[in-house]
C-alpha cells in the first residue's frame, strides 16, 4: 500500500569523528522516502530550490519514489543544515540552519495523494501538519513527528494535531517535554491521553519503546561498535516502521511491534555510513538478514 | 546453592520528589542480600559500627542471611550516606557521606565463607576486592561491581581484580570510562579483552544489556511510571541476576540472560518504594507474577 511522507528535503553537511561530508543529501524526507521504499511504494512531498543536484533526484527515481508532490520553487534554495556530532554522538550540534525554501512555501498535496491511507508527517511546524493532515481523504493510518522548537513555542497547535493523528513519533526528551512528565512512562500515557493511541519513542542506543492503546512494548537498539553518522536514524526507524506497517497493511499491537524490529533494522545500517550512502545500496534481502541476527539477539529464551 | 555477597551496609538518608526518608537501611550488601535471599541462601561479609539498629539486624536473620561475616567494630558507627534525587531521578546527588567504620576496616571472610561458588564482590576499593577474591577456595562465578572513583584513581587496581572475575557488573557512564571508548558495545568488548567473559551494564530507565563470550543481549527496564526512591536499583538488579544464577547453579549465556530478566524484575520492584520497604514483604510469588507480565511485555510475537 502506498505510504505518504510530507517533510524537508536538505542538502547537509556533517562533521563526525570519522569524517566531513560537505553537501550530502539530507532531510527527513529524504531518509524516510528513500529507507520506506524498500517496504512499499512512497509518496513524497517537499520543496527543494533550484539548486538540488540532479542526482539526488535520480536517486529517488531509482527507489520509484512518487515525486509528484516535489515542488521546486524558482529562484529558490534548497534547505541546508551543517552539524557535528562528537564524543558519544547521540546528540547533534547545529553548526548552521538555512531555512531558505522550507520559510517560504507552504506543503502542497497534488490531487492524485489525497487518498493516501499510510501517513507520515515528518517534524514541521504543527500549522503545517495539520493543514497537510486535513487534505487527506481517508488516512488509516497517521505518524506526526515534532521537536523541542514546537512543543516549546507552540504548544496548543502540537496538541491540536495529536488530536487528529492515529500516532506519534519523538524522541525522549521530546516525550518528556510533551507529556510534562520527567517520567518517560507517565509522559507517554500523559501524550495518548492528547488524542493519539499510538506513541513510539525513539532512544538512540537505548532503543524505543510504544505505548499502543494502554500497552507498552520496548526494544534495545541493534548492537553497534561504529556508528558513522547517526544522521537520519530516527527518520530511518520511522521509515522502517511505517513501510512495514503500509507493506502490510495493518496498524494492530502485533504489527507495530513487528515493524519496530523492521525499524531498528534499517536505523542500524543507515548509521553505518555517512548520509544515505548505506541506504543507496541497501536491499530487502540485507534487511532481513539483520532482522535474523537481532531476533535470535533479542531472544530470551535459547 | 551458597551465594556471598562483600559489600557495604550502611544507614542512609534520601531525598525524593516522594518524600525524604532518614537514616534508613542502605548500602550495596543490604539491598543485595535482602534481595538475593528470595532466590538462593546468602552469606554477608561486611562491617558495621556499634550504632547499627537491632531491627536491621532483625531483618537480615528474618531472611535466613549467614551473618558469620558482618563484624560490629567496638566504638565504630557505621557508614553513612545522604542523598537527592530530582526531576529524572536518574542520578543520585550526594549530600553526604561519612566513611566511618568503612574506611577504617578491610573486609575479612570467615573460613565458613572460603567455599563460596557464586560471590558478588560490590562496589569497594579494588585491593579490598582482590584480597577477598584471593581468600576464596573454589569460586565458580566471581562477579565486581566498580565505580568512576575507582576507575579514575586506581585504574591498574581495578584492572587486576578484572583480571580474576568472572564477570563485571556497572553502569554505562562505568563502562564506557572503563573500556577508554565512548561507544558502548566497544567498551564493552575492550572490557571483556581485560579477562572477564561476562560484562553486564546496567543503564536504569533503558534497561541492561550484557556480552558474554562474545555474544551481546539487551533487555528493556520494565515500564513503571512511579519511582520512589532509585537507591539500590542497581544492587538488587544484581540480586536478582547472582541469586537466580546461584538457585540454579549455572552461569551459561541462556542462565545469565534469565538471570537478567529476574534481575530486573526485583530491581523494579524495589524502587517502587523508599529503601528496602518493598523487599521487606516482597515474596518469591510477586517476582514471578510480574515476570510472566514482564515476558509478555517484551515478547516481540504475540
């Protein structure tokens, strides 16, 4: 089934203990559209500036990614974000943010995604979100992602969207903010009671864990001595998520527990290699063979 | 089957968003032994000062605790530890500590104790854990606990005594100062090159996860959205996981991955509670009522 994500498009630039890249592909969109499609055919929505290099756009033809609902704004440059990330890495410093398109241009569907059933709505500002959200005919099944930014300066619009999504996906610390709760159990049940019934929780190493109509399931990450570039994990274990869950067309307790497996699978390789440079050459049969290995990991019996 | 515990017994006080609880029962050896006698019989090699209350005493007896090793010292008080936790509750803040007899005298086994086969050496210096090692006629699974003081001030110590254990217990700041790589599968794997076959790292809130011979396995904490009081989260983790193992006589990667499902289900218990309260009535039937809703919990099929 066709999964839709509507978020940036960057072009990057990334300082970690084993290297610099200059300019790489970035943006949620670009991780999650390019990660998802090995599940399931994508949709993406963005906008990019006159200046994105043609090949990134051949990189998403390659995945036959839906790239109807990519608008390139005239005259317009592409997003950019330059970040570091040192010592431990599980936390990126902003060396520099140019908004340029993504101030401007407000997210647009083309007609031909408003039936989109399987949503992912990366990290914007929650207007956004919720404009994105009310095109949309008949969603089975929609994921919100936010940040900090929101939940601190625009609290009331981040909770009017949780009232119109099946789930939510943040990190901890967004979980605790958001649930005003230093509890990160307590701070997810504060969240489900905003409206959605499913909130996902991103840990970093430590894994995730979701809260699904008043029950909880956990997972560690997949274990890894070199960790290149955490860029795009979290976006990575979302693709994971949501194209597993759009492959199968399903949104139980089961089934998200399964697709966060699938998740943690794809994050694992992505961080990997600098960028998407993991993704480009990934496969369905490479994800299953880790999926293997983390199961037997996880088993606690034999 | 016998385990040994040699560690500090000590009178606490504590601060938590829940309350503040004065001069109570803590150290490392109390909460452990406490812990490990649902499971297995525990002998207790400590010190304690003339002030030591009869009721903690009471206690230990009541829980069938071999007390042939716990020396009163004439004129001694015991050690005593104050502390604060706020907002995540994740770290303790300590407000005081007064070594007392602690300081001023080295453990001594009694020959009662010289057979012991299953033996937690808690967190001391490491020339103190090394001699009690070396008493020991047949140890079979010797496990240490460290911490950063430890670590940061007598490194060699501490890598000698790594290099007569079976096994390592720390948290994952430890570890990763330990192992001398910010990355905590590295660390990990640079901790099992000094000796012990078994590195367990505990990491509160996410869980634990341990490497074993090479192989790696992580459990989630159990979910609880109240903690009392953290204090001996970490000891009775390590209760649970040395009294299992000690019950069943065995130290194999499926023993201590089960022990490790035990360990955390009595460390989630105790901190539902100020100190020692919840272990005081806690039974052998509530662990395994919880970790069968625990199994359930982490069961990534059905």
């Amino acid at each position: 089934m066709t999964l839709l994500v509507v978020g940036s498009i960057a072009l990057d630039s990334v300082e970690t203990p084993f290297g610099n890249r200059p300019d790489i592909l970035g943006g949620a969109a670009s991780y999650f559209s390019v990660g998802a499609s090995l599940f399931t055919p994508v949709r993406l929505a963005g906008v990019i500036g006159e200046d994105f290099p043609t090949e990134h756009l051949e990189l998403f033809r390659s995945r036959r990614i839906d790239l109807e609902g990519l608008r390139t704004i005239s005259g317009g440059k592409t997003f950019r974000w330059a970040g570091r990330y040192v010592g431990r890495m599980d936390i990126a410093e902003t060396l520099d943010t140019q908004l340029n398109v993504l101030g401007d241009v407000r997210p647009q569907l083309p007609a031909s995604y408003l039936d989109s059933e399987f949503v992912l709505l990366a990290n914007d500002h929650p207007a956004n979100q919720l404009a994105v959200a009310q095109q949309l005919s008949q969603p089975r099944f929609m994921m919100m992602d936010t940040m900090n930014l929101w939940i601190d300066n625009f609290r009331s619009e981040v909770v009017k969207v949780l009232g119109v999504v099946d789930a939510l996906v943040c990190n901890d610390e967004e979980a605790r903010s958001l649930g005003e709760n230093s509890n990160l159990i307590g701070a997810m049940n504060a969240i489900s009671a905003m409206g959605p019934s499913t909130v996902l929780v991103k840990k970093g190493e430590h894994g995730a864990i979701i809260l699904h109509a008043g029950r909880f399931f956990a997972l560690p990450a997949y274990p890894l001595e070199y960790v290149k570039d955490p860029t795009g994990a979290g976006d990575t274990f979302a693709a994971g998520v949501m194209g597993f869950l759009a492959r199968e067309r399903t949104c139980d307790f089961q089934s998200l527990k399964m697709a966060m497996s699938y998740g943690t699978v794809l994050a694992s390789y992505n961080v990997e290699d600098f960028g998407l440079d993991r993704l480009r050459t990934l496969t369905m049969n490479d994800i299953e063979i880790r999926h293997e290995v983390y199961r037997q990991f996880l088993a606690l019996d034999g």
